[in-house]
C-alpha cells in the first residue's frame, strides 16, 4: 500500500519539475525539497500505509493537474488529447470519490479562466465531456448499482435530494471542521498550526506550512514592490500560465475545501501541493541570492519534519506497537459459531463486517444502532427481518466492551447494556447462549448471544415516547444545532441519547429525568442543560455553537 501511495509524490515531483523549471542545480534542489515538504503533510503520513481511499484518490487527481500543466506548455492542435486525458483522470478521481469534485472543480474553472476567448467553447466542452466520460468509469457502475437498490445513486448522501425510502430525507454533512464565521474561516490556517485547536483533523495534528505560505506570499509580495520601486526588475516580467493555473486552482480550492469540510484527508492532494508553491516562492526570493531561497524552503522543512517525528508521528503510529504475528486480522471464533452462518446485529457504533470474510460462510451483519440509528418500524429493519427468515438464520448480538476507569466489560456485566441496546427493536439475549470472539491482532474481543424476542411493556414505552418527544421540541427549536434530524434514540442502561453527524452534538435523558445536551468533538465543553427533572425549560434560546 505505501508502495502505491508513494506516486503521489513522483507525481509531486513532476507538478513541481514544471513550475520551477529543472534547468540549475539550485531549481533541482528546490524541487527535491519541495517534495520532501509535500510529503510531511499530516493527512499524508496519517494515511500512509493504509486502507484508507483518499491517499489513492488523490494519485488521479495530481495526474490530472499534471496533464493540465502539461497541455499548458504546449497548448496546441496536436496537443488536446493532454486536455482529455487530464479531464478523464479528474473524472476517474470524482467517481472514485465524489470528495475530490472540489479540487477537480477548481482545476477545471482555472483552466477556463486562463483560456483566450476565441477557444473557450472547444476547451469548455472537452473538459466536460472527458470529465464526464472519466466520472462514469471509475463510478458509473456503482453509482447505477445504487440508482437500482436505492434510487439514489449516491445512497445515502444528499437523500434530502433524491428522498429514497431506505433512509431518512436528509443531507448528511459533517460540519465538525466548517467555520462558523468570516473570522474563523480566515483564522484557519492558523489554527492548522495550534496543536490545542484540532481544527482540521480528530487527532492532535500540526500544519505550519500554510501559515508559512501565506508568509511567503506577503514577503513576495514586499519584494516586488521594493524592486519596482528601486527601478532593480525593471520592467515586470509576466507570470507563466503554468503559474497562473496552479495559483488560480489553488485560491479556489482553499476557501471552497474549508467551507465544505474543512478535513485534511479531504484535501491530501492540495496539501501535498503546498510543497510546490513554498518552493516555488523559495526560488523567486532567492533567484538572484540563492541562500536566501534555501533557507527560504528548509526552514519549513526543519519545522514540519520536527512536528512529524515528536507531535503528530505519536497519533498515526501509537494504535499498536506491537508487531504482529499474522499478515491479516485472525479471530478465534467459539463454536458452533465457527461453522455455523448466522445473522450478526452489530450494537455500537461500528458494525465490523470487515471481519465477514472470516465468519462461515453465509453469514449476514447488519449495523442496528449508533450515530444513524433508524427507527425499529423502518422499511431497512422490516427488510432486514425479511431476510433473516428467508435465510433461516438465527439473530445473534456483536458486542463491543465497554471500558470504563480501566475495567473493561465482562461477558457477563455487558448483558444488561447489550438488553437495553436491543429492547427498542424487542429483543433480548439469551444468557445461556452467549460466546466471546477474540480477535488476535490487536487484542480484542466480541461479545456474541443468541437473541430471543422480548416486547417492550406498555409503561415503559409510554416513558420512552415521552423522551423522544422532548428530544424532539428541541430538534425543531434549534434545527442548526441538532442536525440531522429523523433518527432514532439509543437506549442505554440508565440513559436515552440521540446522536446528530452532522454537528456532533448529542442530547441525553439521565435517570433522574433532565435532558442535556453535548458536544461529542469538544470534550472540554461543559455539558448543556436543556430541561430539569420536572421537564422545565432551562434555555429560552438555543446552545451556541462554540467555536473550536
């Protein structure tokens, strides 16, 4: 995998050989070291090595800009099939992965700004038609499979647009990392550089590299003022349309990423870009004194290589230490369970069929709660039991253990939260029949029962409908904060939550009958009391959204 991802930064070394030119060893040391500064990109290094989809995205994408720079060299009736080719690979990075639509988005707007007049109409309908042609290879057939499962070819995203029955009519947005203002949006790449504001990324990650550029960019800018007015440039020289297409691309992706997520493995390919564009300015400052250019790009270099190996290296490589044993995760199944298909009810968060594979075969997995829990009478569930008895398989609880003040769940403690998880859907599990799955690498276990039905009684439903009902008045009194609407609670042993994606708040009913409310992303946020015990209104107006 870190074979494959490492040509992102051959291609980075390509985009920069033609911005800043090969022709001096200076150039060519400012090229290698711009790659060498790509390459500590936080999102990169987090991503390397691993299954993650967007550090292999990105390879099409910087193919694209590359075949764009490229056409732009050499711009002539014999060169078009440079500008398909870079349309097509935009295309296949979009299908691959709709995320990438805001980069690709911008090359393409750049590349019609930079285009004279008399050709905008041959260039416009090349770009939308080798976009387009790339888009439906690389996700045509997923997406058409989704149209017919679905009809949504995105499923489930933007179903507030397409309104498919197999999922609330919403637009899932995760707004964890999108400014809430004018000033937090301009203060952004600052805050890329303070290790206490995660304001890109869920781990403690540090980026001085815009902050740095946008340094440069001011010093240049001085620069140029101070020459023109010391008459020592002469005559301004023009910028190259290599130049002017990464920087337009560049200023229109920044904003555009930061309104619209704001999450660094969002942006992998433009982040590894800032290595160009510093060295790019590194060679401009010091053209005529070449030390002021190498310290202009080793300086960051010295910085960020330092965050690497002490601050950030920390969050990507301390999951687990030990080496492991095994190529590929291992379980330890009990029997019958090794031998036997069932269908698997997966209650937290995470449903784990990536570890289907090594389950009998037939077995089914189905994610019953978490941040997206869907309604117990909903047309997913309904099909689901469907299946289940077509399939004669039984209904088994997947079981994650809880760890609290350092104890960790036995089989045993976890029933009562495993019944309490299951008692909205009317089912229990039964104790006679439970086994643990132990997963080798890293140490881990499942916990897994046989479920048998269990109908809630009529007073404890009443009192769970009278909960979502206040959760409810607050969805639609606050929309902006608790959002998504239309999913449903999770019962907990002595709490009743509901969880909202897109902002990442929460709200909570306590035992004692008070609702609050949280902010799962900033732990340092005391909590929101909304309602007391007798259900008195505690806010005549909605939570802030505090800025992170």
């Amino acid at each position: 995998m870190a074979f494959l991802h490492s040509s992102n930064l051959w291609l980075l070394h390509l985009i920069s050989s033609q911005l800043i030119g090969t022709e001096s060893p200076m150039r060519r040391f400012v090229v290698v070291c711009s790659v060498i500064l790509g390459a500590l990109s936080p999102g990169f290094l987090f991503e390397l090595g691993t299954s993650y989809t967007d550090i292999i995205v990105s390879i099409p994408a910087l193919a694209a800009m590359l075949a764009l720079l490229l056409w732009m060299r050499r711009a002539t009736e014999t060169s078009w099939w440079l500008l398909h080719l870079s349309g097509i690979l935009a295309g296949i990075a979009v299908g691959l992965k709709p995320s990438l639509l805001v980069f690709c988005g911008a090359l393409a707007i750049a590349i019609l700004c930079l285009t004279p007049t008399r050709r905008l109409l041959p260039v416009f309908w090349r770009v939308a038609l080798s976009g387009t042609l790339g888009g439906l290879l690389a996700g045509g057939p997923h997406a058409w499979m989704l149209w017919q499962a679905f009809a949504n070819p995105v499923f489930p995203l933007f179903n507030g647009v397409f309104q498919s029955p197999w999922f609330p009519p919403v637009n899932l947005v995760a707004e964890r990392f999108i400014p809430q203002n004018f000033f937090e949006a301009l203060m952004f790449p600052f805050n890329m550089a303070d290790s206490g504001k995660r304001s890109s990324f869920e781990a403690m990650t540090v980026d001085i590299r815009p902050v740095y550029l946008l340094g440069l960019l001011v010093l240049w800018g001085l620069y140029r003022i101070l020459a023109k007015l010391l008459r020592q440039s002469g005559r301004s020289a023009r910028m190259p349309d290599l130049e002017k297409l990464f920087w337009i691309s560049f200023l229109i992706f920044i904003p555009a990423w930061i309104q619209t997520s704001g999450n660094i493995r969002y942006a992998i390919q433009s982040l590894l870009l800032l290595g160009p564009a510093i060295g790019l300015l590194a060679m401009k400052l010091g053209e005529r004194r070449h030390f002021i250019g190498m310290f202009a790009i080793l300086l960051p270099i010295t910085g960020q290589a330092a965050l690497a190996t002490n601050l950030n290296t920390p969050n990507i490589l301390g999951y687990n230490t030990k080496a492991w044993a095994r190529p590929w995760f291992a379980l330890d199944i009990p029997a019958p369970l090794d031998t036997t298909p069932a269908y698997y009810l997966s209650i937290q968060t995470q449903g784990y069929a990536s570890l289907l594979h090594l389950f009998p075969e037939g077995s089914r997995f189905f994610n019953l709660v978490g941040q997206t829990t869907l309604p117990p009478d909903h047309v997913v569930l309904n099909h689901m039991r469907k299946d289940k008895e077509n399939l004669k398989l039984e209904f088994r609880s997947l079981y994650a253990p809880l760890t609290i003040a350092g104890k960790t769940q036995t089989l045993e403690s976890s029933i009562s939260s495993q019944n309490a998880l299951l008692s909205d859907y009317g089912y229990r599990v039964n104790e006679s029949n439970c086994g643990v799955i132990k997963i080798q690498v890293p140490e881990f276990n499942l916990y897994s029962c046989a479920l048998e039905m269990s109908p809630m009684n009529q007073q404890e439903q009443e009192k769970r409908q009278g909960i979502d009902r206040r959760i409810a008045y607050w969805e639609q009194k606050c929309p902006d904060i608790f959002k998504p609407s239309g999913f449903w609670s999770l019962q907990a042993t002595e709490t009743r939550r509901r969880f909202y994606p897109g902002t990442d708040f929460q709200m909570i009913a306590i035992a004692d009958g008070s609702l609050l409310a949280r902010d799962n992303f900033n732990s340092t946020r005391p909590l929101i009391h909304l309602e007391d015990a007798n259900e008195k209104k505690l806010l005549d107006s909605c939570p802030p959204r505090k800025s992170r």
